[in-house]
C-alpha cells in the first residue's frame, strides 16, 4: 500500500477516536448530572497537556519508536473510554451516574493517554515522510486532512445512530437515544483507539536519533525542547500559541448545548438546527479539511505570523456569528457562517503550528518540540481558557432541566472580544521569521 496512504489512515483513526466525543459528550454530561462541569472535562484534556506530550514525546525521542509509542498510548485510552461506556451503560440511559467521582477518574486516564498522540501522530508522519524524501510542507496537510475527515465520519454517525432496547437504526432529528446524548459515543471512541493500536504495530519503523557523545543532562532528561524559549522569536511564538489555545476547546465545550438549548424555546424547538446540533457543527470539520489544504501556499507565500493572524481573527468571528445567530432563517446563516470560519481558526494555528515547530528544531528533538508546542496550545492554553470559559457560561446561564439556559449573547461576545485583544498584541510584538 502506497506510504501516503497507509499514513492517511493512520490520521483518520487518530481523529475518528476524537470526533466521537469531543463535540457532542456536553449534551451527555448534561443528562448524566455533569452539566455544570463541563469546563472541567474539557479542561483535564488540558491539564493532562501540560505534562503528558511532553513527557510523551521525550520517551518517543529517547526510547520507544514514535508509531509504537502512539499505538500503546491508544491502547490504554481505549480501554478506559471503554470503561466510560460501561459506567453509562450500568447507570442507564437519561439517568444521573451513581459514581461521578470513578467516571471522571476513568475519563481522566482516557485523555490522559490520548492528547500525546495528537503530537506522536505528527512525529510519525514527519519522520517516515522524511526518511522517504517527501516534502513535508507539501504532502502532510493531504494526508492530515483525512484526520478531518475522520472526525467528520465520527461526529455524523454519533449524530445519526440510534440504539433504543437492544436495536440499531439511523435517524435526524428529535430522538432521545441518539448517541449523542448516550454513553455509546465513548463505546465508539474507545474501540477506534483500540482499532488504531493494532494499526500501529503495521507502520513503517521510525529510528531513533542516537548519539554517540555524552549527553547533559538536560539531554537525557529529554527537556532539550525547552531551550527553544532562549530564542525570543520562539518564546513570543509558545507565548501567544498558549494565548490562542485559550480559545481551542471553547465551542467544542459549549457549541453543542448552546445550539441545543434553543430546543427549550417553543418558537426553535422544532428546527432542524436545535435538533441536530452535532451534525451541523460539523460543518466546521468540513471547513477544516478544506483549509488543510490551503496551507502550503499560505505558508509558503505569507508565512507563519500571517498564518496565525489570519486563525486569531477567525476565532473572532467564529465566537461572534454565534452571539448573533439563532437556529431559525435567516439566523441560522450565521451559525454556518460561524462553522465555516473555523476551518481558518483551527488549522493555520494549530497544523501550521505543527509544521513550523518542526521545521525550526533540531532532528534530535522533534518530538519533544512537539509536545511542547502541544503542552502550551492544548496544554497551558486550553486549560485556562476552558475554566475561565466555564465560569463565564455559569455566571450568565443556569441548566434548566435537559438545557442549558442564559445570555448566551454576552458568553459569545467576551470570547470574540479576548481574541480580538490576542490577535492585535500579536500583530505588534511577534516578528516573521520569513519576512527577516
């Protein structure tokens, strides 16, 4: 099988895991009695960023091949989503979890283990392109674009499918069992991952870097990445990648309640939009696979700081669209506006990001680099901005039975105002590598 496609499907896995949960599991913890923690699940895929890839990334450049470090990662996350499905399934569906506390340990070990893999599956795909004399700016965003479409393929069939005693069907619109608002998105998540893991133990083999001089110690502790911040072009870049991940897992928290909490108004409850909300943020993957694949030329003739310029002010209009929409003609327009600028706000940060951090570090440390670059982006970033995001929604909205009610408005103008402010301060004190 051709190289780019084996590496292709490797992607789609990577994200299919994601997608099956990510932006749907909101709608779930609202039925299972995590309604007002939502912040705190999206912010322990944070927490666990900030130490895990990196720490991750340091075995895979010391020890343990990349592709086999990613397939062992899987392999535990797997085995603990699975645990979360049972534990959903055990409490039965529409009723509070007896055991919150182990649910949200067991999640906790899930992503614990998966968010390196975001950064293994780059390290892989980098070094076998690179010992076949690809060119990674050109060919990676092909092949990371089908991880997009793995998300989307996930995202819709979560959407869709149905499990009511015991049979299987797929269906739009209102109907209380469908996996997005059940357990059986994290059975699905959790067998991918495992899916994934056999998959592994089949990729190329990626050599590790050895030295033959003495290493320091900050060598044999992997923490060589951290150098990078010596360099103040590389400092302002991790600064402002933290300052921007503070808007990563934002919608992906709230976009699904906040569209599905229209079913709670009699004059929206009927739209399509308020009941398919998963199925129509997934517009924003869409958008997202088709940006992958505008960024070589952008990369190439911008660079890397009107790259990200272009993600800040996107996220300004992805938070803004939502504060002025509604799931009715013609408002809904601005939701799927909101969902098609997100393919600019996601990708020319964080797979330009990955591109350029691996294009500036030494070979002996590249995925410790790119744990480190996942570490302040889905790490530092996400965790602050998730828990500061959470506490914004609290204050303004309150769930009222199955939805979660409030002045949404002002929740989705203060994110958009924050990355306006994060987008200006770039604009002044980050200097373009490429433009001298």
């Amino acid at each position: 099988m051709n190289l780019k496609v084996r590496l292709s499907i490797m992607n789609f896995l990577e994200f299919a895991v994601w997608g099956a949960y990510l932006t749907c599991m909101g709608n779930y913890l609202g039925k299972a009695g995590l309604g007002e923690q939502i912040a705190w699940f999206y912010a322990i895929q944070g927490i666990v960023s900030i130490f895990m890839p990196t720490l991750m990334g340091i075995v895979a450049d010391k020890w343990i091949q990349p592709q086999r470090l990613l397939g062992l990662c899987h392999l535990m996350a797997g085995a603990a989503m699975l645990g979360c499905w049972w534990m959903g399934m055990d409490a039965g569906f529409g009723n509070e979890l007896p055991n919150k506390g182990a649910f949200i340990a067991m999640y906790s070990l899930s992503v614990a283990f998966f968010m390196p893999t975001i950064a293994l599956a780059n390290t892989t795909a980098f070094t076998i392109l690179k010992d076949n004399s690809y060119d990674t700016v050109k060919d990676f965003p092909p092949i990371r674009v089908l991880g997009t479409v793995g998300f989307i393929a996930t995202m819709w069939f979560v959407n869709c499918a149905v499990w009511e005693d015991g049979s299987f069907d797929f269906t739009f619109g209102e109907n209380s069992h469908k996996f997005q608002y059940t357990y059986m998105q994290f059975f699905v998540s959790g067998l991918l991952s495992l899916v994934l893991f056999a998959y592994c133990l089949t990729l190329p083999e990626c050599r590790l870097n050895k030295k033959d001089k003495a290493s320091s110690l900050a060598e044999t502790l992997g923490l060589s990445a951290f150098k990078l911040f010596k360099s103040r072009q590389m400092a302002m870049f991790f600064i402002f990648s933290a300052l921007l991940g503070m808007c990563l897992q934002v919608t992906n928290g709230y976009a699904g309640p906040f569209i599905t909490s229209f079913k709670g108004d009699p004059a929206f409850a009927d739209t399509f939009a308020a009941n398919n909300a998963t199925l129509l943020t997934s517009i924003s993957q869409i958008s997202e696979a088709l940006c992958i694949l505008m960024i070589p030329f952008f990369l190439k003739r911008f660079g890397i700081k009107i790259v990200m310029l272009m993600s800040l002010f996107a996220w300004v209009f992805r938070f803004g669209f939502f504060g002025i929409g509604n799931p009715a003609m013609p408002g809904v327009m601005f939701f799927i506006l909101s969902c098609i600028v997100y393919g600019v706000a996601f990708d020319f940060f964080n797979v330009s990001g990955g591109i350029f951090v691996d294009q500036v570090c030494d070979p002996s440390i590249k995925a410790s680099a790119q744990g480190l670059f996942m570490m302040m982006t889905n790490g530092v970033g996400a965790t602050v901005g998730t828990l500061a995001a959470g506490e914004i929604v609290n204050h303004y909205c309150k769930w009222e039975g199955d939805y979660l009610l409030g002045d949404w408005q002002s929740c989705w103008f203060i994110f958009a105002a924050f990355a306006l402010i994060v987008g200006i301060a770039f604009a002044v004190l980050f200097k373009n590598p490429q433009k001298g």
